[in-house]
C-alpha cells in the first residue's frame, strides 16, 4: 500500500500529538522521537546537531514525526521497534506543510524525474554510457553516466528491493523530481537541505546552482554576471535571509536573489514554492513556449493562469527596486532577443532538420549534424534565452547568440550542403529526391533578408549603413 493511501489512515499509526501539530509544532518531544535522538546524538552528532538549529526542533518536531511509517509501505522496515521509512517524500511533508506541497506539487520542478527516457537521456544512458551499472534492483545494468548525472538533479525513480532497502543506482538521490516509493514526484529536501531544512539556505543563489549551471542552462553564472548578481555578492551579509518574514522592500533592499525573484514573498504576494508562476516564457525547447502551453501537456494546473499573469507577478517583484519603465523596457528586449533567435535560427534550423530526415542514419545522434543542431538550440540558443531574460549580456551574446550563429554558418550549414551532394549523387531515387527538397529549403532560407548576407546578398542601403558606421568608428578612434 503506497503512503498516498496511507497518509489517510495515519491516525492509526501515529500519535495524534504529531497530527494536532500542524505548522506550529507540539508542546514537547514525542516520546518516539526522544528515543531517535538520545541515539542519533551519539551515533549522527553531525545530523543530530543539524537538526539542532533548525525550526523544527524549536517547534519539537523530531525524526519520528517526519519517518514515520506504516506497515504496509513498500519502503517501510523496522527500526529499534518503531516503523519508519528512510524517505521523507512530498505528501510526508505535507501533515504540516500542506499549501507548500500543494504549489510544488503543480510545479515543473516536481515533474522533473519525468525526463527519464527523453532524448537528454538518449545521451546519458546510449551516447556517453552503457549498462555496466549492475545492481539488485537491475539486473540488466544502468548507465551510471545518468545515475551520477541526470539524475542527481532531476531525480531519480526509488526502487526499493526486498529486503526493504534502496538500491544504489537510485539512492542516495535528492533529485528535484525524485520518483519517490509512495507514487509522489519531488525532493522537498533538493532545496531545503536536510536535516536543518534551512530558509536561509534555499535563498542562496548556489543553492539554485547544484542544478541551474552548465552549457545549457546556466542561470547561476547568469545572475553572478549580471547586476543583481553583483550586488548581491556586494551585499550578501545584509540581507537577513534568515528572517522567518522575509519580504522584499520590507526585510531587504540591497539585492535580489534567485529566490526572491522565482518564489519569495512581497508586499503584495506570498510566497510560491510554484517557480513557474512568475515566469511568462518557457525556453527549455528549440522555439520557446508560454508557460501555460507547456503546463498543459504536463497537466499540470498552471495550464489556466496565462503568461501575461505570470508576467504581472514577476513585475510586481522588479518594482519593488525598479520603476515600470524599466521593468517595461526590460521585457521589450527580453522579448525582442527570443524573436530574433526563433526566426533567424530556431524555426529555419527546424525545417532544415525535417527536410534533412530522410537523408540521415535513423538513429538519434548518429549523425554529426545531431550534435550540431542539439547544441545550437539546446546549449547556444537556451544560453542567449536565458542570458537575455536575466540581464546576462555576456552570456547573451558570446556564450549565446554569437555561438549560435558562428555554428549555424559554418557547421550546420556545409553539414547540410554535404548531405545534399551526398544525396544527389547515391543513385537512389528517395534520396535524390530528399536531397532536391532540401537544397531548395536551404537555398530559400539563405535568401531570405536574415542570412542573405551569407551569400553577399546584403541589400545595398544597409551595407551602405554598415560602411558609414565602420568610417565613423575610425574616425572616433583613429
């Protein structure tokens, strides 16, 4: 019986002091717990000590109110008399944090586990691995490229084997989409660290950055380069990130943080463990999406709050440091630049891809204009996206846009053009067809006004424009 079902009857197992405690905690220890601890304190000082300062041992919440577990829990063993569960999942957290687990819950952040099996891990698991990580829970091997990878920070599927403990290649995990035993997604632990569970912890940009870093998604470098970032490092001591309140505006002023912006309250909203709702545009795919688009093919419930609302969230929190024509303005580039990448390189390099199918081997990634492309949009194109929507202009443009470009011109492009020889000349009907299709693709995109340059097909009153403006710089520093 899985501990969905289970936390409904939990009034059977569990003291009803730990049920009546709630947010606020009990009046003292349980008795379950005093146990715990008299031994963690000798055997875990290190954890014992963690727990120590936390808010839950101010508010008498002990191991034994979050471990619980019943009988029938396929992760449930038992421990000194006492049945517990080394997972604490989403719905344990929930007896007391209930709104919290409620917004996570309906976030892209628990859903994350679900990438086991996409084509990011095609990569991990094929590309890069092998199945040489054999254990009981898999016989037939795993990748450990992706157990110690992808994993680690999207979370893996807990496999709890009969002797009731975790297998190796799934535990331990702190995954931010972790497939936990009791059928719930998410790691309430994947920010609040156990077993201090800090506030101030989760408001650490490095905190975000265990998983927000790296060539395709590097928001953590992103906010260090960007003024928010600098101020912060300049600032970091004084902004009290270990207030209980802790408000924009009211609490601090002197710099943002990854939290603040994503998830923190105001003085006009609380705070969201939903970091999907102050957000207006999605750029996890090759042409970016609203939010509420991708939200929909999830299921998630954020499919009926549409991105101009997420947007107006989001601006509520920048006007608290900023005013509207700056906030206005910053989302005018913001936007400007994803319309620049979507319909200079993201929407051709997609038609150029689908008109170039039939002539590529059929396997994922076994063909070099694969990786080409994969990169172009999943690591250049995320970059300059994310580079853009958070003031990085670095990474906006040369780990982002000029990247794009210098790939699309001279890698993608004479890939292509090889293809089209290639199967111009195979003496197969199908593929000389294809290969025709393709040139014309090609050739109508690299005439088009955003790549005719490329052929030296500049229209003469902007390369006029482009001498006036070379003769004017060496004017000015020659």
């Amino acid at each position: 019986m899985m501990r969905l079902i289970c936390v409904a009857i939990v009034v059977a197992v569990v003291p009803s002091t730990v049920l009546a405690g709630g947010p606020q905690g009990f009046p003292e220890l349980t008795a379950e717990s005093k146990d715990c601890t008299a031994c963690h304190k000798v055997e875990d000082p290190g954890l014992f000590q963690q727990w120590g300062e936390s808010r839950h041992y101010q508010a008498n919440v002990g191991c034994y109110e979050c471990h619980v577990a019943n009988e029938g829990d396929v992760d449930a063993f038992e421990h000194f008399g006492k049945t517990i569960a080394t997972i604490v999942s989403p719905i344990d957290c929930a007896k007391c944090h209930e709104r919290e687990v409620k917004e996570f819950s309906g976030s892209h952040h628990s859903k994350a586990g679900r990438i086991l099996g996409s084509l990011d891990n095609v990569l991990a698991e094929v590309v890069e691995g092998n199945r040489g990580f054999i254990t009981e829970g898999f016989p037939h091997g795993n990748a450990a490229s992706a157990v110690t990878g992808c994993w680690q920070c999207h979370g893996s599927q807990i496999k709890v084997l009969e002797d009731g403990k975790l297998d190796p290649a799934t535990w331990p995990n702190t995954g931010i989409g972790r497939i936990n035993p009791d059928g719930s997604e998410g790691s309430c632990s994947a920010c609040h660290s156990r077993h201090a569970f800090s506030s101030a912890q989760a408001r650490q940009p490095d905190n975000c950055g265990k998983c927000h870093m790296g060539p395709d998604h590097p928001q953590k470098e992103i906010f260090y380069e960007s003024k928010h970032g600098i101020a912060y490092v300049a600032n970091k001591d004084k902004l009290n990130m270990d207030r209980p309140k802790w408000i924009v505006g009211e609490d601090y002023y002197l710099a943002p943080t990854c939290a603040t912006c994503h998830m923190s309250a105001t003085k006009d909203q609380p705070v969201t463990h939903d970091v999907g709702m102050r957000i207006s545009w999605n750029n996890r795919p090759p042409v970016s999406v609203r939010p509420e688009v991708s939200d929909a093919k999830m299921g998630l419930p954020g499919k009926d709050v549409p991105w101009q609302t997420r947007r107006d969230n989001m601006k509520n929190v920048c006007l608290n440091c900023h005013n509207n024509q700056w906030v206005d303005n910053f989302y005018t580039q913001y936007d400007s630049l994803l319309e620049l990448y979507h319909e200079k390189f993201a929407k051709p390099g997609l038609a150029l891809m689908a008109a170039a199918k039939p002539l590529l081997k059929p396997v994922k990634f076994g063909n070099k204009i694969d990786f080409t492309w994969f990169e172009i949009w999943h690591h250049e194109g995320r970059r300059a996206r994310h580079g853009a929507s958070m003031m990085g202009p670095d990474y906006t443009h040369w780990h982002g846009m000029y990247e794009v470009a210098k790939n699309f011109y001279t890698e993608f492009v004479p890939e292509l053009e090889e293809l089209i020889v290639h199967g111009k000349s195979s003496g197969d009907a199908a593929k000389v067809k294809a290969a025709g299709a393709l040139e014309a693709k090609l050739g109508e995109i690299l005439d088009s006004e955003n790549h005719r340059w490329f052929n030296n097909k500049m229209d003469p009153a902007e390369a006029a424009q482009r001498k006036k403006a070379a003769q004017e710089f060496k004017k000015r520093y020659d």
